[in-house]
C-alpha cells in the first residue's frame, strides 16, 4: 500500500513537499521553502511531523526556491539522500539555494540587530556551508530514463517546459502484488512560451498530483514579445524608465532573448538595457550551456548562439555598477530581481522610479501573497521599501504572458489526453484557484479531484 502526506503546497502555492510511503520505504517529492505571507514563512521554522533520517531519497521536478529550497535544511536535519534532478536543475539549484542562504543570513543578521527576533541569537535556516553539504548528495538523472529512487519508487522525468531542467515525474510503485502509477505534474510550463518547449504529454497514471497556480484564470492572450514591444515603446514614449522585476533564472533569460530580438528585428530603438542582478549573470552562462535545451520560437530571427545578446545588454555585477544605473535619466530597460520585490536590487530602482509618473514598473509573473509585487498589482498607492514609505506614481504594467506557469486554458489543453485518473489531488494553488480548477473538472471530466489539506494522508488504493 502505498501513502501520500501533503506537507506543503497544500491551500498555498509554495512549499511543496510530498512525502510517498510504501513498503517501509520513503521518498520526497519537492522540498520547498513556503515563500510570501508571514503565517506562512513561519512554518518554515516549525519542526516537520516527520523525521528527515526516515527519508530514503529526495526527488526534485526543478529548481525554483518554493520546490527546492527547505532542502539544505532537510539534509542538516538528518536526511542522507541522495537527491535526485535533472543536470540543469543541479546547477541552477545550486545558484539559487546559495542565494536564498546569502538572504536568510542577512534577514537573522537584521533581526538581531533591530533585536525584533523572538529566538535570541536570530539564526538563519541554514547557510552556506548547509547548502555545499547539501549539493553533495545531488545525483542527476536525465529526461526519459526510468531510475529507482529508492526500494519500489520507480521514476522518470518528462521536460514540463516551465524553466530550464524543469520536469514533471512520472512514478511506478513496483509492489509484489501489483504496480501503483502516480504522476507529479511539478510546475507546467506554456505553449508557445520562449525558450521553453510545450509541456510532454502527461503519461496515463492512477494518481495524479497536479498544481494550480492559475487554475482560475486564463493570461492576457497574445505572445510576450508583441507585448514587451508595445509597453518597450510606450515606456519610450513617456520618457521614463522602464524597470522589470524578473526572477534571475528563467525569465531573466527569457526577457533577454526577447529584447535582444527586437533590437535585432529593429522593433525597438537602440536604447541601453540593464541586467541589474549578479545571480542572473550567473544564471545566464548555465542557460547559454544548455543551449541544446531551448526552443527558439519559430520565425524569429535568432539561433541558439546569439539568443543573449552580450553586445546590447549592459550587464551589473558590482554594487557600483548598479548605482550608477540610478543616475540614468532617458529612457531605458532596466531588468532585476527579485521577482516578487521581496528584496534584491530591485528595492533600489523602486525606491528611485516608482515617485516618477514617466516611468513604468513591470510585473513579470506570479506575485504571492504579502509580497510588494502584489500590493502593486492590487493598486496600492504607497510601498515600503528600506523602511520608508514610497508614494506609486509610476504605470504600473502586468505582463501575464511573461508568465512561466500554464494558465487555466492551458493546463486543461495539458490534461486532454490524459484518461482518468483514481484520483486528482490539486496542489500548488491558493483555496480559489485549486477549487474553481476543481470543479471544472468534475463538470468538464467527471474527473474525483481533491483538495488536499496541509499535512493530510491519503493511502493510494
Ligand atoms: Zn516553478
């Protein structure tokens, strides 16, 4: 008999941790840090209902800090792995997790000093000894290729085309008596999406655990580049500044390819662009490896060499670098991080071009709960950053299709050939979305969904 207990991205989306029993056997799917709301950063301090030495493997679908990023802390707490991903995931993981512990010490550092920290000394969840530790029980797997995890868990990646590396697992419960199929859709990326290729079919499972960050809503139809042309030139026309927050990895990369196509189709003027983050930087030289890995979106002018073009993009390592850009006045891009504002270079451009109305502040994808990126796309009139109350007199720009996650249309398009499953657990996605997904599927597919709670077991007949 096989069992799953949800420990995260239950009612939420981040935090994922899916731990799957069977015949005295353990393994993790996810070990993700719950991002966003205060309530919910909490629980990454509070003690797992399970003990990580019982874990005989971990197994990761790719590389974003709300499926990665409890790991480091896990393997201290006594998890011996190994750890398992895809090669890109590997390396990506390795840039993220050491950013996210470079952030945790500066947070428990802060803490102490404005002693508002109710464990005295402030620690942070780990750090970067934790994290090289951590990176030592990684065991890459590639795409296709069955691999046992550990005792009856079979599994095999499929690309989900949501970032680099990025994968769904299909798993085979290999039991005496009989073979129980599961599938962890992970996070399904877009048709058509830049760089990425269209999510794989999903394989026939009795199990299917499939997320829902946008299982309500459908993105802006139309492609990104057309999009980013149109808010380029509009920004262009105000004279302002145009600022876009972007996670490092994935759709830093993915916005590079994009303007430096239109720079190279002459769609925009020549005007300076700025990567303003040194994590992207890095991130960029593993997407230009990886280079076999993108598909490059039919008729644009670009191959796989040049889809980053160095020339025209000013890229910022150092603090001094970045400050200079501050000083910029006509019109110009400026791409950094952290996605959701939540910290990062990016607090700084807010802090200089959000007062300003000629200039223009995009959202480039999900913003969680409690993050400033948020309170901006719910038309707050002032932000804090540093402290400081900041007045929004910005254009404030969301661009949907910048999104790396499928919108409800697609994840539907996603599931048409999948027959039904047992059962649907609905995962990665706030009560409304996970719930309004639902129903459309018992309408649609008479499909059993279920919406799991946090810390619910369920035992897969
Ligand atoms: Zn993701």
């Amino acid at each position: 008999m096989t069992r799953i207990t949800f420990h995260g991205a239950a009612e939420t989306v981040t935090g994922s941790k899916y731990l799957l029993e069977a015949n005295g056997t353990s393994v993790l799917v996810d070990c993700g840090l719950f991002q966003g709301r205060k309530d919910l950063r909490e629980r990454n301090w509070h003690k797992l209902p399970f003990s990580p030495k019982s874990v005989n493997a971990v197994v990761l679908t790719h590389s974003h800090i709300d499926h990665i990023g409890y790991l480091p802390r896990f393997i201290k707490d006594g998890c011996i792995g190994p750890v398992y991903c895809t090669p890109a995931s590997e390396e990506i993981g390795e840039l993220l997790l050491l950013d996210s512990a470079k952030m945790q010490q500066e947070d428990a550092e802060y803490a102490n000093k404005k002693g508002f920290s109710k464990h005295k000394p402030a620690l942070p969840l780990y750090n970067e000894y934790d994290v090289k530790r951590a990176m030592r029980k990684f065991r890459t797997v590639q795409r296709d290729e069955w691999f046992q995890a550990a005792g009856p868990f079979w599994m095999r990646y499929h690309d989900a085309g949501h970032l680099l590396g990025s994968s769904m697992i299909e798993v085979e419960v290999r039991e005496p008596a009989k073979t129980t199929r599961l599938l962890f859709s992970g996070d399904v990326g877009r048709y058509g999406a830049p760089l990425y290729f269209d999510p794989q079919p999903p394989p026939a499972c009795d199990f299917l655990i499939c997320e829902t960050t946008y299982g309500d809503r459908d993105h802006k139809p139309g492609s990104a580049i057309d999009s980013l042309q149109k808010v380029v030139l509009d920004s262009i026309a105000r004279g302002g500044v145009m600022v876009i927050a972007s996670f490092a990895v994935g759709r830093a990369q993915q916005l590079m390819y994009l303007l430096s196509t239109l720079l190279r189709e002459r769609r925009i003027p020549e005007i300076p662009i700025f990567l303003d983050s040194p994590m992207a930087v890095s991130g960029t030289k593993i997407y230009q490896y990886y280079a076999e890995e993108h598909d490059l979106i039919e008729g644009l002018n670009c191959t796989s060499a040049d889809a980053f073009d160095m020339q025209h993009i000013h890229l910022t390592r150092t603090t001094e670098e970045s400050k200079r850009i501050n000083s910029h006045r006509s019109a110009a891009v400026i791409i950094s991080s952290s996605g959701m504002m939540v910290g990062g270079r990016i607090l700084h451009h807010l802090k200089q071009r959000l007062p300003d109305p000629r200039n223009t502040i995009v959202l480039g994808g999900f913003q969680a709960e409690g993050t400033r990126g948020r309170a901006l796309q719910d038309g707050a009139r002032s932000i804090r950053v540093h402290g400081q109350d900041i007045p929004v007199r910005s254009a404030v720009v969301e661009m949907t299709e910048l999104s790396g996650h499928a919108d409800r249309g697609e994840l539907l398009r996603w599931l048409q050939p999948l027959p039904p499953p047992k059962t649907v657990f609905l995962t990665h996605g706030e009560v409304p979305s996970a719930s309004a997904f639902a129903d459309r599927l018992r309408q649609t597919r008479s499909w059993n969904c279920v919406l799991p709670r946090m810390g619910e077991s369920f035992e897969l007949d």
